[in-house]
C-alpha cells in the first residue's frame, strides 16, 4: 500500500509540476522574442521542459516559410528562416537524442496541441503518426528533426540533396536492427524522392503557369528525373505497399508535365509533326528528353510486373496491373484497343459490331463529376454522328452497384454501358485495369480500323476531330506532315 501511495503521489507531483512549467513556458512565449527560437535556448535538462519547448515550436511555427516568395527581399527572408530552421531543427535533434538513450521517460506530459491538430503536423514524426508528445519515442524523433534539418538545407543548396539521401539509406542499415525504425525510414525515403522530384515539377509548373519563365535544358531536368527514379524504384520493387504505389502517381504526373512543356516549345518552333498531337505522344523536337522517359517507363513496368509475381496482397497487386495498364494507354497511339466487357445484364460486348466504326471509349463512374459533366456533350455527339459509323461504349467502375442503377435510371445513355463489376462476374479481367483508368474522367477514341488516334478525347478537341473523320472525303484537308 505504501509503495503504491508513494508511486502515485510521485506522479501526481511530476504531472503538478509539468502544468506549472507549461503555464509558465505559455506566459513566457507571450513576451518572446526570435531569439528564444535559437540553438542556445534549446532547453537541455530534461524530456519534460524540452518537450514543453518543442511543443510550443510546433504551435507557433515561428519560421514561416513562404511557398512563393516574389521579390528579392521575400526570397532572401526566406533563406534566413531556412537557415535558422535548419539550425534549431539539428540543435533540437542532438538534445532529443541525448534524452532517448538517458532514460528520461515522459509520463504524463500535457498535451499543449489540441486533438485534431495532432493528425499531422509539419516538423513532428510522433505527431506525423497521431502519437502525443507525452507517449514519443525520442529517438524516432531525433531521427526525423535529423531529416528536417537537411530538408531546410537543401532549401538553401539543391546539391544537399545527396546528403538527405544518404541519411535516409543509413536509417534502412538501422531498420536491420530495429524493425520500429521501418515506417519512418519509408516515410523519408518517400519525402526525399519528392524532393528531388520537385526540382524537375517547379520549373514546369511555372513555365506552364507563366510562359515567359524560360525552361531548364532537356538534358539537365531528364538527370535530375532519372536521379530520383534510381532512388524510388529500387525501393518500391523492395517494399511494395499501397503507400509506396501511390507515389508513383508523383512520378508519371512529372513525366507528363515535362512532355507538355517540350511539346509546346517544339509548337512554338513549328515542329510538331500534326496539329492534333497528345501531349503524351513522341515528335522529333523531344526525342532527347524523351530518352530519360522511355528508359524510367520501362522500369516501372518492370517493377510492376515483378510485384504481380510475387506473393503480395491482392490489392497491391490490383494497384501494380492498374499502373501497368496507365503506361500501356500511354503508347497507344497508333495502336489497336481492344475492347470488351460485360453490361448490366451480364451480356458481353460483341467486338464484332464495333468493326468499321469510329469508336469512343468512356471510362466514367457516377462519383465523378467531370465524366457526369460531359454526358451532355457526348449525348450531342453521338445524335450528329451515329447514323456515319460512329459509336460509344461506357465503362463504368463503379462498386456500389445500387447507385449505378439508380443513376441510369433517373439519367439513361443511349449507348452500350458496360461494368466493371459485371465483366469481373463474367470471368473477364477489368477493361479499367487493362487501360490503367485509376484517375478518371479517361476517355480514348479509336478510328475505323480500330487504332488509337486520341487518349484525351473531350471538349473542343474531340469536336474538331470526328468533323474531320466524317466530312465528306472531297473536302478534307489532310494532315500537315
């Protein structure tokens, strides 16, 4: 009993005394300059009033970064803040490592962050986690203010980019030891490869937002590009999860930008081989970027072959055939597509009565409010051209089956619909799989002969297309070589 009463009087004391540093930490923030936010005025002398400290960091964020500094003056203050962030981020680092191997543990420290706050906070592993302060794993922490520090730095100087790099391989050398280490090691290992990945996007995004921001040389943003890709891809063929899978959409989003950018530049130099070119497809002007493209294209569907192979989960596997199938529609120009499937009724698809005709395939689902958005349209197209060979199968991917019939009910289409679901119950592999639709609205068109001659056939450019298909032969005008 005794024992037990001296145990809890001591813990109810440890928590007294914390609510009164905490109180007097919050009174002294309200007078605090920035140079409480200093390596010197990290507090040392034990978890508790460091916690406390790092806690109010988290709250008041005082270096606020700014995303997109426009003068001289912003750019330099952002520097000074990434200087001074770097600089307390390691100072923070050292003394959490300090308190992780001296035993320190925190029982009951407040929790100063409210709740919802805690889901994710920039800066904080524990909290990155939903884990209080009170209940972190120091060293996790250290590790991550580690990381932190680097990203600041590499703000200042991109070659630090290698040195963030190599602290996150270090950290896998340590999951062999410590297997808690692995979903933080992952989480850096995905944060440093955007980071690298951003030095190609940054520069595409302004120039296409601003096309007057000149663009980097083809060969240094396809270096940059294949740096990154020989970081990630090694790594998602080694721990292929759904997280891991995700990022990838990060990597084909860059490539499309980058063939976006160039194939503008190529129109304004007047080398586009057609003026009804896809923004995914080769011309002559991007043949030197496109080299870094096709070699990382290929190694992604090697990795996502390899890990249908393997024994995974079955929605890992789903995900590797879905971005198999993404790089699959992206060389289909010039291509036969295959269609098939079942509709509502269970009843496959006939290809057969497809043969001959202008055909556009419409991967759509009743959430998706672009694909709602262009019924109209496509119900205009498909009355002006049906009795000239013209045709529209529907796909939908719908998993509630109730709503998908309860929409067609209130909203019919006067084409073929065909279902994800019902082809799966049909014993035919997805046609969303097939063609990698993961992000909708996907629409592709095919011509007479059954090739693809569009991957993003909607609005105008649709229109002007299927003019030109079915005007009368006399009149039109063939394609500028």
């Amino acid at each position: 009993m005794l024992i037990e009463f001296t145990h809890r009087f001591r813990r109810l004391t440890q928590i007294f005394l914390i609510a009164i540093c905490a109180n007097l930490c919050n009174l002294w923030m309200c007078f605090a300059s920035d140079e409480f936010w200093s390596p010197q005025r990290v507090p040392t002398a034990g978890a508790v009033p460091f916690v406390l400290y790092y806690q109010q960091f988290l709250r008041t964020n005082p270096f606020k970064i700014e995303a997109d500094p426009k003068t001289p003056e912003e750019r330099a203050e952002n520097r000074r803040r990434h200087q001074r962030a770097a600089e307390l981020y390691t100072a923070m680092a050292k003394v959490a490592e300090t308190l992780s191997k001296s035993g320190d543990l925190l029982l009951a420290a407040p929790s100063n962050i409210e709740k919802e706050q805690t889901k994710r906070v920039v800066g904080s592993w524990n909290l990155y986690q939903n884990v209080p302060l009170n209940a972190a794993d120091l060293r996790q922490e250290a590790l991550y203010m580690q990381y932190r520090a680097l990203s600041h730095e590499t703000a200042l100087d991109p070659q630090k980019i290698n040195a963030m790099h190599d602290f996150v391989a270090g950290l896998e050398k340590d999951t062999e030891k410590d297997a808690d280490l692995m979903p933080l090691f992952q989480e850096l290992k995905r944060g440093v490869c955007a980071r690298a990945l951003s030095f190609v996007s940054r520069p595409l995004r302004e120039h296409l937002e601003k096309p007057e921001t000149p663009l980097p040389s083809e060969l240094e943003l396809g270096e940059k590009l294949s740096l990154a890709a020989s970081w990630f891809i090694p790594f998602l063929q080694k721990y292929p999860n759904e997280k891991n899978l995700d990022f990838v959409d990060s990597f084909l989003d860059t490539i499309v930008l980058l063939r976006k950018c160039y194939l503008h530049e190529s129109r304004e130099r007047n080398e586009v081989e057609r003026p009804d070119q896809s923004p995914l497809e080769p011309v002559t002007a991007l043949r030197h970027v496109l080299g870094f493209h096709d070699e990382i294209i290929e190694q992604f569907r090697s990795v996502f072959v390899h890990i249908q192979s393997q024994e995974v989960e079955p929605l890992i596997k789903e995900y590797a055939e879905i971005y198999e199938g993404v790089l699959r529609r992206w060389e289909l120009l010039g291509k036969p597509m295959p269609i098939w499937g079942a509709d509502l009724q269970g009843k496959p698809i006939d290809e057969k009565m497809l043969e001959g005709k202008v055909v556009l395939l419409d991967f759509w689902a009743t959430w998706c409010g672009p694909c709602i958005a262009e019924f109209p349209h496509l119900k205009l197209l498909y009355q002006k051209y049906k009795d000239k060979g013209f045709e529209i199968v529907g796909f939908n991917v719908d998993s509630d089956q109730e709503a998908l019939h309860a929409y067609l009910a209130s909203n019919p289409l006067p084409w073929r619909v065909l279902s994800k679901e019902a082809t799966e119950r049909a014993g035919l592999p997805p046609l969303s799989r097939y063609y990698g639709a993961k992000a909708l609205p996907v629409v592709l068109l095919r011509d007479r002969s059954g090739k693809t001659i569009m991957l993003d056939a909607r609005g105008e450019k649709l229109d002007d297309v299927l003019e030109t298909l079915f005007m009368p032969v006399q009149t039109r005008t063939r394609f500028a070589p």
